[in-house]
C-alpha cells in the first residue's frame, strides 16, 4: 500500500491508504485533528485551511498525496510544543474575542497567521482583503479583524524584546 | 497533602421530567451548573457562568455549565426568541443565591457566629479575620435542597462579574482545536453513515413523503470497501461503512430507484405563490374601527411587502452520533432543543422518551432550525441496524438543500394619516408559511404524517409599537410550501420591514421627518428613549426624505428603523428593543448598495457581559445585512437550487459596515433576551436609507444591484442592457480533431491485407538502452495517455473516443498475445504506426496521429516497439466501436491519404542548429503536438498553412503555439521548457486535463530533449504586444455574485500565494480566450485533477452543483470580464 510521509506540526508522520483522500480527510479522520473543520468541501469558505510550507491552503480541496515530503501545521501546531505557550494569533483571538460559535475560528487565524508572516502590520483595509474567502456566518467580523490587529501588535512587542 | 474529604451541596427540583440538580459544588470548591438551554455558538454558557459567579461570590473559572443534557439538564424547552438569559437563566440564578446562602449557613456554625455576618467573596466565607474556602467548608457534608424560589437575590448595584465584559469561557480551547464540536467526537468502535435523501429535497408535505422510493439495488455496491450495511426504511437510505469516505463512496455509487415528486407550485411571482396557499386568517387587533378609520383618512397608502426564503447557512454541515447501546440509546446533538429531540427520536425508534439521552455537543453557529437535528434522527436508524455508535456528517449540498429555510413572508399594508396629520388607520395582513419543521426521519420513514401543517408564528411584531386609534392586524397562518421554520429574527424582522418601511412611507406622505413622527406616534417612555437617544447619537441627520444627495453616480443615504422584537405565543414577551441608523451609498450605475455605517441603539435592560451583547449585536448586522441586500434561495421545477455557497452567497469581510453601539444601561431592569434584537430592523432600516438616497422604495428583499438598477433605469425610463442570450449547443463543424490514438472498427471491410501473426520477440531480445529509448519516445508520444482508460490498466486501452462518427476505443498496447500487441510482428507495428493500417488490414480511424508518427526515425520506432513488448501484458479487449452509420472510409481513405500523408523523413535543416533540429523531430513525429494544436480542414487533415494556430479538440481548446497570439501570451524558449518540463509556465499557462496527463508523460524525456523542444517552438513564436490582461467591470449580478462565493477564492484570493490558489490569472486563461466555450464550460464542470508527479494544483469539479444553464452563464461571464478585448460567443 503507498505511503505518505510528511512532516505534520514539526513531527513526522506516515499516512498509508490515502492516495485518494483529501489532506483535510487525512487530518481528521486518520490522524484524528480536529483544529482543521469540514465547512464546504470545495474552498469556498476556508474552515479547512492549513499550512502546507508557511503557504494557506485550503485542506478540502488538495489530495493528501500532494504533501509527500513536505510541512503541513495546523491550529493544534501553532502553539509551542513544550510550554504550551499560545502563539501571538491565537492570544491575539482572546484579546479581541474573535468567535463566536468558532467554527470559521479555524480558517480566520491560519490565514491570519499565514497573513502576518508576510505583512506584520497590516492595515484594517489588508486584514479584511485578506481574510475576505474566510466565510463567517455568525457574523463576528469586526472582532475578527480586531483580533488580527491585537495579533500584529503581539508580534511586534515579541519582535522587540 | 491528604486527599480533601467528599462533599456535596446540591441544589434540586422536581419537574415533570424528573428530578434535575440546578446546581452543585462539590469538595473542590467547583461548582457544576445545570440549563435545558443550549449555546447556539452566541456565548451563552458564558453569561450563565457569570450569572452563577456573582451570585455565589466566585471567580468565572470555578464555574462549570452544562447545557441540554436531556439526562442530567432541566427541560426549558428549545433555544429560541433569546430567552435563555431572560427566563431559561432564572432559576440558576435562584439556585446559586440559595448556595451562597447555605454555605454562609454552615460558615456560621464553623465560625459559631451569626449568620448575617458572614461575607462572601473570592469563592470563600469571611467572618472578621477569618476566612475558609467553600471546598474545605463543604467537604465531609452532603447537602441536597429543594429549590426555593423565594431566596433573595443580589442586588444589581453591588454586581462585580454580571455587566462586566468576560472572555468567552470556551475561547483558549477553540482556538487551540482541543474543543470538542459535535464533528469532533469520537467514539469507541463508531461507525461512519451516509445518507441518500430522496428527489424531493427541502420538502415535508404532500402524500409522496416517505413514500418515494422504488427500490434499492443492493448488489450494485456489493464488494465495495468497508461497508457494514445499507439501511432502508421508507423513503430513508442510510449506508454505514468502516470509515466517512467509504460511507459516501458506496451511498454515491448505490443504485436507487425513486419516483419523481409532483413539481412545486410556480414559486415565482413568490407574492402570488404565498397568497395562493390555502389559510387560516387570525384576528389578532380590532382596536376601533378600522374600515372607518381608513375612510376617515384624508390620505391613505396600500402596500405589498416581500421577504424572501434563506438559508440559515451554518459554515458547519449538521452532524450528530448515536449509539443504540442495546435499546438505551444515546444521542450526541448540536441541537437547539435537546428534549423535543428526544421525543422525537424517541417515537422514531418506538421507546419512551425516558429511555433515549439527548448530550448537547457545540456546533456551528444555528440561528434556527437547521439540519441539527434531522441528523441525529439518521445516527439514530443506522446504529439501531449495526448495533453500534455511528456519526452521520451531513455534505454542504444535504444541509443547503433539505434544511428547513428560514420561511417567506407576505406583508399587505393599508393606512393611512387622518385630519390631525396623526395616524389614523392601519391594517396589516402577515402570510408566513412555516411549521416547526418535523424531524426528517419521522417523515422519510413514514413514522408521521406528511400532511401539511402550520406552526403559529407569523405574529412576531405583528403589532405596530404607534399609537394608532383604527387597528386592524390578521395574521394568515399557513403551512410550509417548502421546508420552513424560524430563522432568527423569526416573523418579526420581516413583519418590522413592513412596518418600518410604512411608516417611512407615511412620514413622507405627512412631509415630516421619519423619526420625528415615529416620536409623535410612541406613547411608551422607555421606547421613545430608545428612539430619540439613538438618533442623537448616531447623528441623525433630521428632514423629509428623500434627500438624494449625490456625489458623480454615487448617491448617499440614511435610514432609520425601530423595533421590540417580541416572541413566544401571541401577544408574547417582548425582548430586548433595537434601534438602527444606517448609513448606505448607493452606486446609480451599478445598482449597488453599501451599507457604511451602522449604529444600533439597544434597551436589554441588565446587561449580563456587554462584549457579549455586543457581539450579538454585530452578529445580527452583519448577517442580517446579507439577507437584506443579497439572500434569497431559488428553486427549479422541484427543489431549491442551492447546494453550496455558490448560488446561495453569503456576507464576507468585503461587505462588514462600520458598526457603532449605543447599550442602555438599565442596571435594575430584568435583562431581556438580544440574541435577535438587533436583527429586527434591519430590513426596513435599509430600505429607508436607500430611499432617501434614489428615491426608489424597494418592498421586495433582497435589494439586488440588478433590482436597483432595473428601478434606476425604470425612474430614468434609459433602457437596460439585454439580457444575456442563452447560448446555443455546439454543432459539429467538419470533421473535429482528435488526440493521437489507434481506434479499432472504424470500418466493416479490411482493404489491406493482413499480416499474419506472429510471436513477438523476447523482451530479454533487446539492450537496455533500446529499452530506455523506447520509454523516452513512448514518453513524449504519450501513448498511455489515450490508450489508458478510466480507472484501467495502463496501456490497455479502451478510452472512449468521441468521433463525428460515433465513438472509437483507443487499442490495447501491452503484449498480451489475445487482445493486445503480443503477436504483432514489428512490421504490422511499423505499418501501423506509419500508415494508419491495423495488423488485420482495417485502417484505424484517420485521426489516429500516423501522419506524424510516420516521421519517427528507424531507431525510435524500433526502440518504441521493443519498449511496448516490455510492458506488463494485460487481457483487455477493445470495446466495440458504436458508430453512427456503417462508414465505408475506403476510397476516402485512399484519396485522403494520397492528398495530406507524407511518409517521408524529415531532413535536418543545415541553417538550424542541432537542438533545433532534434526539437523539431521531436514536436512532429513522436511528439505529435500539431495533431491537436493545428487546426484541420474539412477533410480532417492538418491546415499546414495555418500549423500551430491552435485548434478545438472535442471540447477541449490546444492554444495556438506558433505567430504572433504565442507571442503575445509571452511564450519563448525558456517558457515552453519550463511548461514542458512542470506543466506550469510562470504567468503564462498552466497545464491542464489533457494536457497535464501530457506533460506528466514527457517526465521521460530527458531534459536535453524538452530544451530542444522549446527551442523549436520558440522559434515559431512571433513576436506581438503582450496580451491586454485587462479585467472588465461586468454589472454585477447572480453571476458576479456566483464567482465571487464559488471562484474568487482561488482565482482572485484576497491572501496571493494560497498552496490551493491557480497558478495562472484569469486574464491568461487560454479556455477563457478560445473561440468556444466548451473547454471552459468543460473544466468548471469537470474540475481538473493534476497528475501528482507535476508541481500542479487541483480544482474541484462544480458539475453536482451548479446545473448546465448557470455553468454557461459563469462561463459568458468569465468571457466577458476576463477577455474583454474578444467578442462574446455566441
Ligand atoms: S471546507 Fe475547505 S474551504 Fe470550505
Ligand atoms: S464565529 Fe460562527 S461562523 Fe464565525
């Protein structure tokens, strides 16, 4: 049976019997994540999003062969291993409050993440154009947005130190 | 340290349901509360902690809720109007004053001092100096009292935690994945269900409910990985498998047989469609007499008011898991209403209600009756049949299709402003057909009724809050026409649209500013208050509408509207109080509207966590905002048409106002419900605004840009654009090109003779590196491309091959000696590759690339024919070919190729340089790039004067390669070889389908070769002025719409460089900028699946969900905003 390998949250990993899955299949249901969610299937409202190399993608619609070889993290990997210590997006989503039910929650700080690794001090304008395929029904928007900015600012005072 | 002793202290009730603990605190000092209600995703478990926190004197953190366990949790019936915090909370409330009270009893005997000076604070008693914790104190003690509902409650003035902002309590734990959601449990042994639903999707009513269904063909998925069983019961169809993906696979390849649904009634005009339905008026206000009122008015406005159907739109698709446990089963739920399910699922498996669990697990946002519950009713069935837990994951299509919709509503109103310049008359007539949306297993399995039925909620705000002496109000109660039921803002946000905008419209009529007179008109304090300090402070700009204030083709607006959202059973309980100033900018062009600025006042007497109420409040815009300007579910002749987000949009951050709140504070008023509040006058708040900015009166939501504009033109009677035309169905023209593959049984009658068979040589015959050459021209010929088919063998052949003439199957390459080429000596092979004629002396169909494949030199074609002899043989007969008509090809064949074959080799060129001249064999003979990129002739032959100009290949569009269009894309030597070599050309192309299966083959070139062959390509390049890469504005519409939810994300990201984001723009696209559609139309149907060995992206393929007619309309769309400078097809 073909195997795939990959690095997943810094730890390898070997998946076998996932030539025709999702990677969003893989994470949750054959490595039992639960950080990426199912929302659409189709990368319409990007509650599946992931790092594959530092880039977003969204899980639903990539086939998990595509990452043999490579890094995937996902929200369960964004804090640091030892300590447990959130990272600056996540503590940056308490400060503003950035959920409601959650469920987008997922989406909104990986892409936010992936968003301040290339611009640490967006504008309000560049988070919202950012974040614009992350659907949210519940309507938390401005929170969201909020949160990114209390994120951006976290990043900068760590910077400094 | 020793272990502290057990201890409890419990507070209990007896209700009908049993005896339920309110609340506990055991020997740690923790306490466990208990609600019927359920979090919907609004933070309501928070503010229960807070409440219980303040009344015991503990910190939130010691605080535990537990919310809709029908086994542990009181019945408080569902989570709807927003009533947990103004009536669900109350005896929590009670019960945590009444433990602080006990605890305080047994501090006083610790301490052996009196009671009444003993203090809380911090989770301890404190008595002078002293102090002990509440664990300690209670430790060794078991306390159980009743309930007593007389206890003193703290007063709201000494609140330390309740009106404070508070983190949400579930927060950390989202957002590091470590919650579990209802799609997140997993059990011991579960098992996976899919569901097959009937062709009556999103329906409940009429006598082919649950009783649809012909027959299920189990052998069709016998065999097939993983399944445990097939689950039928009436109309319900459930699969259970192994694991989920197993579960869809086999419910998608089950065969079902379904009687087809009578249609719906004509849902269009929806206005006509509503009012045609049978109903039952109910008098709700006779205040005066309203026909003389009427009368009496000097003017009078009668009026129509549409709301249309929405989707609740939850980002999750419902799930839920059950587990028969031998006839004691448990339910997980993301339910709103744990005990009505529980009935429900109770009767659909013939126990009493006592004998089911219903555990509330946290789902996506629901703002209503969605698909939360139909769910659990199939968990239910198919862990009964398997005798195991089973989790039933509904798809994005299952929930957008079958959830009961947020309902329709008609609103007729009559009024009118009598002698005085007072409201004098006001008639109001509701229509709103919805139920309480029956549980979907009961319906499927036939466990009830299908008959229609209505619930009684059409009368939310049905009442106008003005003075008004003439009153006439019915409500019309219906049953559902579709699948309906309560979304927030239930009957009220519509039934406020109605009035608000009225009353708009009257101000107008009185020439007075609207919220003027709606002061003038409101007798009740507390509300005025709401309405005048809103105005106030969001700057309400006061004087008679419309002032159309314009700026070039922008016109500016402002709106107002007011309401008390009021809910439960006629005349119900009024909630929190709303009031919106909203600001729009109406584009005149365009027709669209942006909402800038809202500010919402709001009265919710005490406010439990302001971030909290804050956060609904926003919520509530923003959603409601959406529903307002765009939403709207559409159906065909039988069902919704909305199976994912893109044809039911949905807001996104582009769209989010600007949003101020203005909170009441009424400290000592009772706290009143807010989780729809804010909702409910939106609608009319943007209409109103809208108005006084066009002077149009939209009283039919949504409030398109194609509605505005059609009344923008209508007011300036300028004429709109025509609609675009249906696009026609391609004909054949000519003969179309097909790939290069050796098609079998074209013709009856063999013309030439046959070659007798004979053994093939040994693969050990030939040398390692005739082997490795022939891989490299098999490679670059990419025979295995058209001689593979579909889920086959590689090289077997079979592939369908679509013909003027019917269809052909490409032959079956590997040398097996029955069906393939395992007795085909070298010379039939050599003839057929050479002169198009089988070994049998048939000629294989013209198309077949053997005017190219002739150039092959001696050594390659050798080498491909050792090559062929080494694959793994493989029996694989050759389909019969399904022709139209008997074809005699013979004397055309003869003609044919006397006019357009030439066999001969090509002579190197001497002024060209070698890789030149390697690459332009290459192109030509193996490489057979003309037999799709050039076009053909009438006759089918390649056009030699127009070679490489790019040709339509069935639906497949082979871009121009040579002149001056290659040129202008920006092809030169190092993009096709970067193209050839990854299938991607930076900015340029991307291979797809055909051709990515192409590129993938040529992986067995060596890079010498896919250099040479650049280089020759190149050289057929003209240069031209790149392409404009120019983007159209195109008038928004269903279309833009339907582009911005379902392509934007990965063809336009608002983030660039997504891993799962095309690698090539739009205004690149080659499909896009071919002279027909279908490659386009081909690809969004179809999706692409990029071979894995490529650096190459995937697209998901939309065919299950968008029909033909909206496929060709994305496609005339992409055309005409993405290759402005070309004509549209026509
Ligand atoms: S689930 Fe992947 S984008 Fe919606
Ligand atoms: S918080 Fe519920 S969908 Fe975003």
């Amino acid at each position: 049976m073909e195997r795939l390998d990959f690095t997943l949250n810094g730890k390898a990993v070997a998946v076998t019997g996932a030539a025709r899955l999702t990677l969003l299949d893989v994470l949750r249901d054959r490595l039992e994540l639960n950080g990426a969610k199912y929302g659409c299937g189709l990368g319409q409202c990007g509650a599946c999003t992931v790092l594959v190399d530092g880039a977003p993608a969204r899980s639903c619609v990539m086939r998990a062969a595509r990452v043999q070889g490579r890094a995937v993290t996902t929200l369960e990997g964004l804090a640091a291993p030892d300590s447990g210590t959130l990272h600056p997006v996540q503590q940056g989503f308490i400060d503003g409050q950035g959920a409601q039910c959650g469920y987008c929650l997922n989406g909104m700080v990986m892409t936010a993440v992936a968003l301040l690794a290339r611009n640490p001090d967006p504008t309000e304008a560049e988070i919202r154009q950012a974040l614009r395929d992350n659907l949210c029904r519940c309507g938390t928007h401005l929170e969201i947005v909020a949160s990114v900015r209390h994120a951006a600012r976290r990043m900068a005072e760590a910077a400094d130190v | 340290m020793s272990e502290p002793l057990p201890g409890l202290l419990s507070i209990f009730d007896d209700r009908p349901e049993g005896r339920i603990s309110f609340l506990q605190i055991d020997e740690t000092g923790r306490v466990t509360a208990r609600n019927g209600h359920v979090d919907l995703g609004t933070g309501i478990e928070t503010a229960l902690a807070q409440i219980v926190a303040e009344e015991l004197d503990l910190p939130l953190s010691d605080v535990r809720i537990v919310l809709g366990d029908t086994a542990s949790t009181p019945n408080q019936g569902p989570t709807i109007a927003s009533e947990t915090i103004q009536v669900a909370a109350h005896p929590l409330r009670l019960a945590a004053a009444q433990a602080r009270q006990a605890l305080a009893g047994l501090a006083a005997r610790q301490f052996n001092a009196p009671a009444a000076e003993i203090t809380t604070e911090g989770g301890a008693v404190h008595w002078r100096d002293a102090s002990i914790h509440y664990g300690p104190l209670i430790a060794g003690t078991q306390l159980t009292m009743r309930l007593d509902l007389e206890v003193p409650v703290k007063d709201p003035a000494d609140y330390r935690i309740v009106g404070r902002p508070m983190g949400r309590v579930d927060l950390p734990a989202k957002l590091t994945g470590a919650f579990t959601y209802i799609h997140d449990l997993r059990l011991d042994g579960m098992l996976h269900g899919h569901v097959l639903r009937p062709p009556y999707a999103g329906r409940d009513s009429g006598d082919f409910v649950g009783r649809s269904l012909i027959g299920v063909d189990r052998a069709s998925v016998q065999g097939m990985p993983g399944l445990v069983d097939i689950v039928v019961e009436g109309d319900f169809v459930g699969v259970v498998a192994e694991t989920p993906q197993q579960a869809q696979a086999i419910a998608e390849a089950l065969r079902v047989d379904w009687r087809m649904p009578p249609p719906l009634p004509p849902m269009e005009p929806l206005a006509q469609t509503i009012k045609d339905q049978p109903s039952t008026p109910r008098l709700l206000d006779s205040t005066g007499d309203f026909p003389r009122g009427l009368a009496e008015c000097h003017s009078t406005l009668a009026r129509t008011y549409l709301w249309p159907f929405h989707e609740h739109g939850s980002i999750g698709p419902s799930c839920g898991v059950a587990d028969w446990q031998d006839g004691a089963p448990v339910v997980w739920s993301g339910t709103q209403n744990p005990h009505m399910l529980q009935g429900d699922l109770a009767l659909l498996v013939g126990l009493a209600p006592e004998q089911l669990e219903v555990r509330r697990l946290q789902a996506a946002g629901c703002y209503g009756r969605n698909c939360a519950d139909d769910v659990c009713g199939d968990a239910l069935l198919l862990s009964r049949a398997v005798r195991r837990p089973v989790r039933v994951q509904l798809t994005r299509a299952q929930e957008h299709l079958w959830e009961p919709k947020g309902a329709a509503q008609l609103m007729e109103v009559q009024g009118g402003i009598g002698l005085s310049g007072d409201l004098h008359a006001y008639g109001f007539d509701s229509w709103y057909p919805s139920n309480r949306g029956p549980n979907l297993a009961l319906l499927l399995t036939g466990r009830i009724s299908p008959e229609p039925h209505h619930a009684m909620m059409g009368d939310r705000t049905i009442v106008p809050p003005y003075r008004v002496p003439h009153k006439r109000i019915t409500c019309h109660d219906l049953a559902p026409i579709v699948r309906a039921a309560w979304m927030r803002g239930v009957s009220a946000l519509p039934n406020t649209f109605a009035h608000e905008s009225f009353i708009d419209e009257l101000a107008h009529e009185a020439g007075e500013d609207p919220v003027a007179f709606r002061l003038r008109h409101l007798d009740d304090p507390r509300q005025a208050d709401l309405v005048r300090r809103t105005a106030d402070e969001a700057g309400w700009q006061s004087g008679r509408g419309p002032r159309l204030r314009r700026q070039g083709r922008m016109a500016y607006g402002q709106g107002f509207a007011y309401a008390t959202y009021v809910h439960g059973a006629f005349p119900g309980t009024a909630a929190a109080s709303a009031a919106w100033v909203c600001d729009v900018a109406v584009d005149t062009e365009t027709g669209e509207v942006t909402l800038t600025r809202v500010f919402v006042g709001q009265d919710q007497g005490l406010v439990i966590n302001p971030d909290g109420v804050r956060a609904q409040i926003h919520g509530n815009v923003i959603q409601t905002a959406s529903r307002t300007l765009t939403e709207e579910v559409t159906f065909d002749a039988i069902a919704p048409v909305a199976k994912s987000w893109a044809s039911y949009p949905i807001q996104s951050f582009a769209q989010v106002p600007e949003i101020r709140t203005m909170l009441v504070e009424r400290p000592g008023d009772p706290a009143l419900g807010v989780g729809e509040s804010a909702a409910v006058p939106a609608a009319a708040a943007i209409a109103n605004a809208i108005f006084d900015a066009t002077g149009i009166r939209l009283r039919e939501a949504p409030f398109t840009p194609e509605k505005l504009r059609a009344a923008l033109a209508a007011n300036v009677a300028a004429a709109l654009p025509a609609p675009p035309r249906p696009v026609r169905k391609r004909r054949w023209r000519g003969i179309a090109a097909l790939g290069g593959a050796l098609t079998a049984g074209a013709l009856a009658l063999p013309l030439h003779s046959a070659i007798p068979l004979s053994r093939a040589p040994s693969p050990s015959q030939f040398t390692s590196e005739t082997l490795a050459r022939g891989a490299e021209v098999f490679g670059a010929a990419n025979c295995a491309g058209c001689h593979t088919a579909q889920s086959g063998a590689p090289s077997a052949g079979g592939r369908p091959m679509e013909t003027p003439f019917g269809t052909v199957y490409s032959t079956n390459l590997t040398p097996d000696p029955q069906t393939g080429l395992g007795q085909w000596s070298y010379a039939a092979f050599e003839r057929a590759m050479r002169h198009g004629i089988s070994r049998d002396g048939k000629n294989l169909y013209p198309a077949f690339p053997y005017t190219n494949f002739a150039r092959i030199d001696d050594g390659d074609m050798q080498a491909l024919y050792a090559y062929l002899q080494t694959l793994p043989p493989v029996r694989a007969e050759t389909p019969r070919a399904a022709m139209l008509t008997p074809v005699n090809l013979r004397p055309v064949n003869a003609v044919w190729n006397a006019m357009f074959h030439d066999p001969a080799p090509l002579t190197p060129d001497p002024a060209q340089s070698e890789a030149w001249n390697r690459g332009r064999y290459l192109v030509k003979a193996a490489g057979h790039c003309s037999a799709c990129h050039t076009p053909r002739n009438a006759l089918g032959a390649e056009d030699a004067s127009r070679a490489f100009a790019g040709a339509m290949v069935g639906t497949d569009w082979a871009p121009p390669l040579a002149g001056p269009e290659a040129g202008a894309r920006g092809w030169d030597q190092p993009a096709f070889a970067a193209y050839l070599r990854d299938g991607h050309a930076p900015g340029i192309a991307s291979a797809s389908g055909k051709m990515a299966e192409i590129v993938a083959s040529l992986g067995a070139v060596p890079d010498a070769d896919i250099q040479a062959m650049a280089t020759y390509l190149a050289s057929q390049v003209t240069d031209a002025p790149p392409l404009p890469r120019i983007e159209a504005e195109v008038p928004p519409g269903p279309t833009s719409r339907l582009f911005e939810a379902a392509c934007a994300s990965c063809h336009l990201p608002g983030l660039s460089g997504a891993e799962t984001a095309a690698q090539v723009p739009l205004t690149m696209s080659s499909a896009i900028r071919a002279p027909q559609p279908d490659a386009v139309i081909g690809v969004i149907r179809d999706g692409i699946e990029a071979p894995l060995s490529l650096p190459l992206r995937d697209m998901p393929a939309f065919g299950a969900e968008l029909d033909q007619a909206r496929i060709a309309e994305l496609a005339n769309y992409l055309r005409a905003r993405f290759a402005p400078d070309l004509e549209a097809w026509r």
